[in-house]
C-alpha cells in the first residue's frame, strides 16, 4: 500500500514539482494551496507525513503546526518543513515547535526523498510493537536511542518487586523519574480528608505511570501501590526529560498518554456525581474487564479485595458488597472468596442508571 503524503505549498511550480518526485517515488500525494486548505486535508485525509511551506497565505507553516499538534489524530504525523528561509532562528523555532525535520529550497532530489524515507522510518520504529515487559522497554529505549535522540541514556534499568498492597510511591512526595510495570498490576489513589481512599488509576503490564506529577515538575497528588504483586522499575527522570525534550515524537506519545489520562479522571468524576451506586459497580467491573482481561479467553476473573473495589467506585465496602451479592443472583457474576468472575459484560456495559 501507497505511503500518503500531504504536501501544503503556495507556490503552484514547487508544489508540482515536489508532487512529481515523490510520485516517481511510488508516493501518494494529496496537495493543499494554503495553510488552512492544508490543516483541512490533514484532519480528513491522515497522512503518513506532511510537508509544509512556512510562508503561505490564509495560516503560515507555524500555524498549520500548531494547529495539527492540538489534535489527537494528527498530532503524531511526521512534520517537515520546506522554506527558502535559511536563517538560523527559524530553523530553530520550527524544531521547537515539533517539527522532524527541516528542508531548505532549493533542494535536489536526493534530498526530499531521504528526509522522506528518514522521517517515515523512525515514524514506524516509534510504532512498532514492543514486548510490554523489561525487555520491550529496554528495547524501545534503545530504539530511540539509536535515532540519535539521546545521547547518554541510562543501561541499567533494575527491577524491584512489590508486595501487594506495598507502596511505591506516597502523595506528597517529589517524583525522582517515571515508573514502568514489567509484570503485575498497580494503582493510584487520592485520600480524603477523612481517611478514605479513592482510586484515581489502574495500571497493567506494560503502562507506564507517574509522569503527570513529572511533568508538571509538582509533589505527587495520589500515591501509587502494588493491587497485586508487581515488578516495577523507574526511568530517572533525566532520562525520560531527554526524551521528551529531544524528541518529538516521543513527547507526543506523552502527550497523548496523558490527554487520555486527563479525559479518564473527567469520566470518574462525573460517574461519581451523576451515576446510582449499581451503575458505578458495574462500570467498575467493566474498568478491570477492559483493564485487565482478555476478552478471547472466555470469562473474566479477577482476585480483588472488597475494599479496592469500594475506593474504585466510591462507595462504602458494606454497599459493595449487597451489590455485588445482587448481581450474582442476577447471574452477572461469579462470586469464589475474593475472585469476581464477570459472566455477563454486555448487560453490565449497558446497566441502566
């Protein structure tokens, strides 16, 4: 299948001109006159890559960047910029924007085409699909490594295991780096002021955790424990600020991750607020379903305490449990000791408030 690329220029020669080579070269093209013409044709189109011209009329190359870099979708498209602006400066403020690269009229063919081939291959090495354990960490690290994108990055990488219900890191505290699961299952919670745990967040083999407080260079806000026995290893924070900086692709992916984070504590919340109690509990059992399970291995189970379960839908234990006792004599689930067992998702999914 045919790479697509979005070429956004004014200038009718260069646009044909640069249309033609990368068509010789077995790429599809999709051509815009103007910046907005161009943000327009990228959401609707998703290309592999954009080439864009700073100087335009309607919105300039910044512009289009900026405006790109706001949505979900295109955020994480390769950018090159093409301007016969050779200044230092404007160079660098494309770079500090997002862009991945940079090109200078007049350029050859040779030129276009290797930033092309450059720009799409790290895009794919970005997206490959690592091993979510240690050993898919440190290749992905090394990955980006290897892109010159950073140059002294940590090796060695250790793993310290915790003990279910163990900390790993307490609210209040100043983050020293972020945190990757290698095995097992963690969760965030928030405390109130009268003692009571909420849980903020659920996290699997493979995700990583704790970079909001990082980024925003603040204490943490929850504390983070082991829900079952885990092996957990941190990213200094050198490290992972050397990513994000240098690397626009990678701060990206960070950037999405914590959108997505953001849209999921607004989701918690309003359930709080609007929801009944048997709503919350059968959504909270969705959560760890769509968390946790694998959904073409049959039925879904699950050893978690009374009390977890109560701080992830916010409600008492005692209320849990009567909930959880109804609707096992609605036959929805599968009650052994401290195991859930979800016998029904699809009416779960859809309780009624």
């Amino acid at each position: 299948m045919k790479r697509k690329i979005l070429l956004i220029e004014d200038n009718l020669e260069m646009r044909e001109n640069t249309s033609e080579i990368l068509e010789l070269a077995d790429y599809l093209v999709i051509s815009a006159s103007n910046g907005q013409e161009g943000v327009d044709l990228a959401v609707k189109e998703l290309p592999d890559l954009i080439i864009c011209d700073i100087m335009m009329p309607a919105l300039d190359g910044y512009e289009v960047l900026n405006a790109l870099s706001k949505n979900n979708e295109t955020m994480s498209i390769p950018f090159i910029f093409l301007t016969a602006k050779a200044e230092r400066l404007d160079q660098r403020k494309g770079m500090e924007m997002g862009a991945d690269d940079y090109l200078i009229k007049p350029f050859d063919d040779l030129e276009l085409l290797s930033a092309v081939s450059t720009r799409l291959r790290k895009n794919d090495l970005l997206k490959r699909n690592f091993s979510r354990d240690i050993n898919g960490l440190n290749d992905f690290m090394e990955a980006v490594k290897g892109m010159d994108i950073l140059n002294q990055l940590s090796n060695q990488r250790a793993l310290k295991t915790h003990k279910k219900k163990e900390n790993i890191y307490l609210e209040g505290n100043s983050p020293k780096g972020i945190y990757f699961i290698n095995s097992g299952k963690v969760k965030t919670s928030i405390t109130n002021a009268d003692g009571k745990d909420l849980i903020s967040g659920l996290y699997n083999t493979g995700d990583f955790f704790g970079y909001l407080a990082l980024l925003e260079e603040t204490k943490y806000t929850e504390t983070a424990s082991a829900l079952e026995d885990a092996e957990v290893c941190m990213i200094p924070k050198e490290d992972f600020y050397g990513l994000i900086y240098t690397s626009p692709d990678v701060s990206k992916k960070f950037i999405k991750m914590l959108s997505n984070e953001l849209a999921s504590k607004e989701d918690q919340l309003l359930q709080l607020a609007y929801n009944s109690v048997r709503k919350r509990v059968a959504e909270a059992l969705m959560t760890l379903y769509h968390k946790y399970g694998e959904q073409d291995q049959g039925p879904f189970s699950m050893k978690i305490s009374r009390e977890d379960l109560s701080n992830l839908v916010g409600t008492s234990t005692e209320t849990v449990i009567r909930t959880l006792s109804d609707f096992k004599d609605e036959k929805l689930v599968e009650l052994k000791g401290g195991i859930i067992t979800i016998l029904n998702p699809d009416k779960l999914s859809s309780m009624k408030n």
